[in-house]
C-alpha cells in the first residue's frame, strides 16, 4: 500500500530527476544498454555516476 501511494509522487520527483540527468550533466544513450533477458535498458557504471552526480 506504501508504494501505490508513492506512485502519486513518481513523476515529480524521479522522472524531474532523470530529466535533469539529460539536461545538465548529459546523460545520454552511450549510459544504458539494452538487456534482452530482462527486457529493457540498464544504466551503464558511467550513467549510474552521472545520475549520483545530479542527486547529489
């Protein structure tokens, strides 16, 4: 029940988050790569640093 009423706050605070990630420090598609097993993309070590650097 916690997480259903996070959800309410997911795109002010994390997608503002990653948008920022883009904008400022330059993330970019060279930070993810595709994982078929999982289907969908994971950030690369160099995307992880750039999103710690925006959080931080």
């Amino acid at each position: 029940m916690a997480l259903d009423l996070a959800e309410e706050f997911h795109p002010l605070v994390v997608d503002q988050f990653v948008l920022n990630g883009f904008r400022r420090c330059g993330l970019g598609l060279d930070h993810g790569r595709r994982d078929n097993e999982r289907h969908g993309i994971l950030l690369t070590r160099a995307g992880q640093e750039v999103l710690i650097d925006v959080y931080e």
